[in-house]
C-alpha cells in the first residue's frame, strides 16, 4: 500500500508541476517541436521520472555490476580493473601491407588485433579468380592461402595478442589457416585468444556475404562451436552481429531485436547437435553499433545484456554463469560518416565511442574520418584510436562503473527497448522462426522500410546531418589518398601461381576428396578443413568443394 | 485521346562482390515512388549481366552501386558492353564510396554521373528523370 500512495503523491505533485510551471513556460517559450525523437524515430517525453519505471524492483532491473540480469556491465569493476581492449579493424592490399598496418597500430597503443578481408576472400574466391577482378585488396586484406596468414601476422606474436576475424561464409577455413599458421610457429591452440564472425544469419539478412543455403552454413558454424570448445578453448567461435544489420538501416530496437533472436538460434542448433549449452555458450560473442543517439545506444546495451541473461539462464537452463554473460565489441557507425565536411566525423565518432563505453563494451573500434571515401590512411587511423585513449585516460568515464545507471530516462528506455525486442520475437516466433523468416524476406524487408524512412527524414529535413542538409559550406574536402598498388596484386597472384605449382600434388588432392566426402555426410567439417589447409589448398579451392556439395543461396529480391 | 506518357525504366545495378544494398535499396524506392519503373538486378552482377538485363529490360538509364572500391574496373566496363550492344544510348548513372579524384576519370568513361555519399534523393530523382526526355 505504501508503494502505491507514494506512486500518487508522485502523480499528483507531476500534475501541479505540469499546470504551473510547465504550461507557464511553454507559454512563453513554446518547444522547438512538436514531437522530439531518436535516430531510430523513436518519440520521447519531455522528463521522465520515478513515475516511468513501472513497478520492478531495481535490484530486479538492474542487479549488481557482475551480477544477473547485469543490466549495469557484466564485471563487478568494469574498467576500474581493465580498460575495454582498443581494437581496430584494418585491412587493404595484400597481407604484407595489412601487417604493415598492424604493427603501426600496434606501435600507437592499440592492444587487440581486427582483420578486414576483401570482398573475395569474404566470398571464398581467390585473388586469381575471374569474380575478384577489381576487387583486390580494396576494402580488406586478400588471403587466400596459408602463406598469406603466415605474412599477415609476420612479427607478432599471436600467443599473446587476440586476433579478431570479420569472417563469416569461409569463417572456418579462414580460422583453420591462423590455427596451422600458429601450429607451424609452435604456439598451441589453447593459447589462441581471438573471435571469428562467422555469423551467418545476419548476413542473410543485412550483410549479404553468404555463399551456402541457411542449412549446411548453420552445419558449419555449429562445427566450428564443437571443435572450438574442445580444442580451443579460449576462441569465441562466433561474434554474433548486429552492427551489419544497424549499417543497412534498422532501428535500434531491430538491431537489438534481430541480433538477439539470432543468438537463441545458435544456441538452438548447438543443442540440437548434442553439445551441451554450458559447453559452448560462454564462448558466443557479441557485436553491436555505437550510432549518434547516445541515450538509446546506452539503453541498447543494457537491455541486450539483461534479455540474454535471462534467455540463456531461464529457457535455455545454462548453468554456467558465464554462459549467461553477453560480451561484446563495438564499433562506431560507419554509416553516419558524412563525405561532407570530413573532419567533423571526428566529433560523430567520439560521441559514438563514448556511447560504448558508457554502455559497458568489452572492446571497440572507431572509424576513421575519411571512410565515406576510403579504407583509413594511417593518419586518419591514428585520430580514430586517439579519440579512445582519450575516452580512457582523459574524460574520466571509466573511473565509475555504468555512471549512468538509475537515469530515469535511462532505465525507462532500457524498459521499451526490452518490450520491443519481446515483441519482435513474437513475429519472428509466428513467422516459424529465424531461418523460414529470412525465405520469406521479413529481416531484409523491415530493415529496407526503416532505411527508406531514415532517409526520407534526412530529406524533408526533419531530420538534421550537420553539414549534408544543414550548415553547409561548398568545399572540397584534401584527403590523402589511399591506393592498393599494383605490385601487390602481382605479387599476389604469382604467390599463388607458385604455391599452386610447387604443393605435393596428391596430399592436395586427397585432403580435398576428404573433405568433400566428409562435407557429404555428417562429419565435423574443421578436422578436415585443417588437413587441407595443411596439404597448402588455397581457400578458393575449399570453398569450391563446399559450393559444389552444399549449393549457393538466392535471396529474395526486394527493395 | 491524351497520350499516356511512357513510363521511365530503370535498371538498379550491383556490380561486382560488394554487398552493401542500403543506397540502391533507397535509391530505387525513391525512383519508383517519383512514378518509374524500376527493376533491381539483386547482388553479384558482372558487367555482362547488367547490360544483358538492362537490353532485355528496355531501360532508358541504369544507376550502378558500389561501395567496395571496385568502382573503376566495373563501371567503365558496363559502358563499354553497352556500346558493343549498341545500346550506347542507355544513361549510366554511378553511386557509392568513390573518391574525389576518380570521378573525372569515370565520366571520361562514359558514366553520366556520380553520386556520393549526401546526395539528396531529389538530385537523383531529377537525373534519371532526364533520361526519358530522349525517348
């Protein structure tokens, strides 16, 4: 009873405030819009108070720092004990120029490493192969063979540092040729600290760098969940991802939504393969967007953080606390960028990172200013991982553990995030689940929608982007530019030749008849991944035998 | 009898690996509700397959997307099959991550336009509207 007529005091004092001093200045000073909303489109309130936060208790809400539903971060210190890791993802030419680029990064404080792959290797074809024409080295590094992997990481010591892998249809082939390349340079798997994408359901629905049907790419990835978790054991086999999905258009709360439901598909064909969720879950990752709207990026984390806990712990049964943990990488829009005015992407980034931070991310990448154009010259890299060393060391945000936590706002939005997410599982749920929703074009079609609508508001100008549609200045932006030069690609492609030329032969062609036979029936596909890998099969050549027993996917054509 | 005015046709292409379908998904939205008609080709076309849809297809322009930076191999060449077909005639538009200083050089080739990253919706609107004034 108590509770309740304090919530009527609360109701009754909200009131006379909004008939007096509210009505009186809005009077005067009427607000500069009719209806304030995010960059998802979504209306806010004028103020939120105790009155928003429905009747849960906060230590139901929100819990501990490190305790369940971990709402507020998954450790109990934050980044009192450890800073997030400060990862940047790069990648351009051949893997030569890409280790280049490692070690300068490496050299200006970074302390994890994220491969970009261009656009063949993330499509299984080699650099020689008439589908990569143009297509060399352009947005990500090209590797496709195992003598690639070894010069990717030529003088850094993959024992130590983690490595991360934007990977996804060739995820395990790409895994497979760091793993022999470590095993040639005496390091054992157990020690291998990294993340391999590899989560295809999201490229069906907003990435759009699959090979295989839905089917045999959820074989591969669930064969990688049961190799990894034995052999190992410190991998995270799969960074479950909504940043694509958030880059071609959706909401917040879709992101939030799709990425989720996805998650619990993986958990679904793990168990359905007979490994026992405990085995596998603490080692499912996460990736998030850091986009403009910090409140509900904030409110994103937190809400994602506390239904996964609650998923894995109460209907999937897990155990394990670990395995009820959602940790995840973050990286700043890319989408946001402007092509005008470049510099200012600075600004965009930094209020972008420091959204992750605050929304408790365990690592993060910040974009370059010049990636409306191009892959980052190193300048341009070296800001975007300053601005996260001064998130770290000078704005004092990780001094205090979610320093935001009990914002009325805040929770109040972490609230109609959550509902909004159950509420898509439902539709996901009546539509026969995540697979039978992407046949149907449901994830592509409402991220299309949302697309259209964001920039249909950039258009009518309800919605700002300084510099594109408001505040513009008639310059041309000076970029350095940033070229792959031909003498990689030749270099490339006579590597290839070479290795093509002077492999044993038999052992190639034996560890390809292998696979495909395993590939063919119910076999964990990594074992003999891992041989060809070995007998120096380029993974154009892999991916073939997989093509060839599997079939290629066709989307559904919609806009 | 008042002549019903021919409907412009355009052809929304995906040129080589890349995959990001955002732009040519709002950009062939937009066409279509400024009362064109627009056909998407769908993702991975080679510069043959786009001429061969966009001749199959009638079109009067066709806009191509690319934001993998596979722009100057591909976009110059759909020109050059275009003009093998004789159907040189058909506007080409280009949109995606394309740096300054190539823009130059792809309208040397033969594409009409380019479209970078801001561009307002009603400036592409208006070019393709062009395109069925030759008709």
């Amino acid at each position: 009873m108590r509770a309740e007529d304090d919530r009527k005091a609360l109701e009754k004092e909200r009131k006379r405030w909004e008939d007096t001093t509210l009505r009186k200045a809005v009077e005067s000073l009427p607000e500069r819009r009719k209806e304030f909303v995010t960059t998802s489109s979504r209306p806010l309130k004028r103020l939120y108070t105790p009155l928003d936060l429905g009747v849960k208790t906060d230590e139901e809400r929100l819990g501990k720092p490190g305790g369940f539903p971990y709402t507020r971060g998954i450790h109990p210190t934050m980044y009192r004990g450890r800073l997030w890791t400060m990862r940047m993802f790069a990648g351009y030419g051949s893997a030569e120029d890409t280790n280049r680029r490692f070690k300068y990064l490496i050299a200006h404080g970074e302390t994890g490493l994220s491969v970009a792959f261009d656009m063949p290797t993330l499509y299984g074809y080699d650099t020689d192969e008439p589908e990569a024409k143009g297509e060399f080295g352009t947005c990500g590094v090209a590797v496709s063979s195992l003598e690639d992997m070894r010069l990717l990481f030529r003088g850094i010591d993959v024992g130590e540092v983690s490595t991360s892998m934007t990977i996804n249809s060739p995820a395990s082939v790409i895994w497979a040729m760091y793993l022999v390349a470590a095993e040639e340079r005496d390091i054992p798997m157990s020690k291998l600290r990294g993340t391999i994408q590899n989560d295809i359901l999201k490229e069906y629905q907003a990435q759009k760098e699959w090979i295989f049907p839905p089917e045999p790419s959820m074989r591969l990835v669930v064969d990688t969940f049961e190799f990894g978790s034995k052999q190992v054991p410190q991998w995270n086999t799969i960074s479950i991802s909504g940043y694509h999905i958030r880059e071609a258009g959706a909401t917040a709360g879709q992101e939030l939504a799709f990425t989720l439901a996805n998650g619990m598909e993986y958990v679904r064909w793990g168990i359905d393969r007979g490994l026992q969720v405990d085995d596998f879950a603490p080692r499912l990752s996460f990736f998030f967007n850091a986009h403009n709207d910090l409140f509900e990026e904030l409110a994103k984390y937190r809400a994602a953080r506390r239904i996964w806990s609650r998923e894995m712990r109460d209907t999937f049964g897990a155990k394990n606390p670990r395995s009820w943990l959602l940790r995840f990488h973050a990286q700043t829009a890319g989408v946001s960028l402007t092509a005008q005015q470049p510099e200012i992407n600075i600004v965009r980034t930094t209020v972008q990172a420091l959204a992750a931070v605050l929304g408790g991310t365990q690592s993060l990448h910040t974009n370059a200013y010049d990636e409306a154009y191009q892959v980052p010259n190193e300048a341009a890299a070296r800001i975007a991982l300053r601005t996260q060393q001064i998130l770290a060391h000078e704005s004092g945000v990780a001094n205090t553990v979610d320093p935001l936590g009990g914002s009325y706002f805040l929770e109040s939005l972490t609230d109609e995030l959550e509902d909004e997410a159950y509420r898509y599982f439902d539709r996901i749920q009546e539509l026969g689940g995540v697979i039978p929703a992407i046949r149907k074009g449901f994830f592509q079609q409402e991220i299309a929608n949302s697309a259209y609508r964001y920039q249909r508001e950039i258009e009518d100008k309800e919605r700002v982007i300084v510099g594109v549609n408001d505040f513009v200045v008639d310059e041309q932006p000076e970029l350095e530019p940033l070229r792959v030069s031909e003498a990689s690609l030749k270099a490339q492609v006579e590597r290839l030749r070479r290795i093509r030329r002077t492999r044993d032969a038999k052992k190639h062609a034996r560890s390809l008849d292998q696979l495909r036979k395993g590939c063919e029936g119910d076999a964990n596909t990594m074992p003999l991944i891992l041989d060809a890998v070995r007998a120096k099969a380029t993974l154009g050549e892999i991916i073939d035998v997989m093509r060839e027993t599997f079939g290629v996917w066709e989307e559904p054509l919609l806009y | 009898m008042i002549p019903i005015a021919k409907k412009i046709r355009v052809l929304i292409a995906k040129p080589g690996l890349d995959g990001h379908d955002r732009g040519a998904k709002v950009v062939a939205r937009a066409l279509r509700d400024a009362g064109m008609e627009v056909i998407y080709t769908g993702l991975r076309q080679t510069p043959e397959d786009i001429v061969e849809a966009a001749i199959q297809e009638d079109v009067d322009a066709i806009g191509l997307s690319c934001l993998s930076g596979a722009h100057m191999t591909l976009f110059p060449e759909v020109v050059k099959l275009l003009k093998k077909r004789k159907s040189g005639d058909i506007l080409v538009a280009g949109g995606g991550i394309i740096p300054e200083e190539d823009v130059p050089k792809l309208k040397k080739a033969g594409i009409k336009v380019v479209f970078g990253p801001g561009t307002p919706l009603r400036d592409i609107v208006a070019f393709f509207e062009t395109a069925g004034k030759g008709a």
